[in-house]
C-alpha cells in the first residue's frame, strides 16, 4: 500500500462538524499547506487519503473533501478541507519540520523571498512562469 501524503496544516483551525458525528473538518489553505503540497507536487482530489501534521506536535490521518459551501483564502467558491476523526490525533513524528521553502508549483522556483517582498495575498502568480500559488488547491475537475 502506498504511504499517504504528508501535509502540513494549522490544527487551529478545526471545525467540528455539528451533525453529531464525531467527525472534524480542517480547512487546509495556508501557506504552510500550500508550500507543502507544492513541495509534493500534490494537487488535492476528493477522496485523497492524507496525514495532516503540525511540526513538532500532532498528526492525523484523513481525507480531502471539497466543501462548497465555504470560500477559500483567495475569494473562490468552494475550499479544500481533510476531514478527520479528531479522537485519532497522535503525536507528530519529529522529522517532519514545517517548510522552509516554497517551490512553484509549475516551474520550481523558491518563492519565499517573493512573498516576502511582495507579500502574501493568496492571488499571487509565480513571477517566472506565471503558475497560481493555490494551484495545490484547485477546485476539482468536476467543480466549475
């Protein structure tokens, strides 16, 4: 069986769900998360078996869900969430550090003095071939 993607993501940012499941929804659209799929070249599908983590403290496994009903960083309709069981959380393994660097998605470029000089609006475009940051997180196919 193939491992699972890592992904950072901000367990901070937890909804539980309110239809008396025990589930949660943790919406994975920051930075971090960006960086993390672009580093991967991980562009997120519904279904997609995932472990969350934060560094240096907990992890989760889970899976992608495209919940329209919520609005993404960048003004889109729709933003990507991994659903989870939040009694399964377990402590993170202590190699996985938080990103320090953010490639492109399309061409490779480290755009973390970019976002540093330009700051970070989640309507960036790669300044050399033009790729959007949230290209990770594009709306699925099906999604118009």
């Amino acid at each position: 069986m193939p491992s699972r993607p890592r992904i950072y993501a901000d367990f901070n940012a937890i909804a539980y769900r309110q239809d008396g499941s025990s589930l949660a929804d943790i919406p994975i659209t920051g930075y971090g998360t960006l960086a993390s799929l672009s580093s991967q070249r991980l562009r997120l599908a519904e279904g997609l078996a995932v472990v969350i983590f934060e560094p240096r403290d907990i992890e989760c496994d889970g899976v992608a869900h495209f919940d329209l009903v919520r609005t993404d960083p960048a003004g889109r309709e729709g933003e990507w969430v991994v659903v989870i069981d939040p009694s399964q959380t377990r402590d993170c393994t202590p190699d996985q550090p938080e990103p320090s660097e953010h490639l492109c998605f399309g061409c490779r470029l480290d755009l973390k003095s970019y976002f540093n000089d330009l700051g970070q609006s989640y309507t960036e475009t790669c300044p050399t071939c033009g790729t959007s940051v949230m290209a990770p997180l594009a709306p699925p196919a099906n999604v118009a």
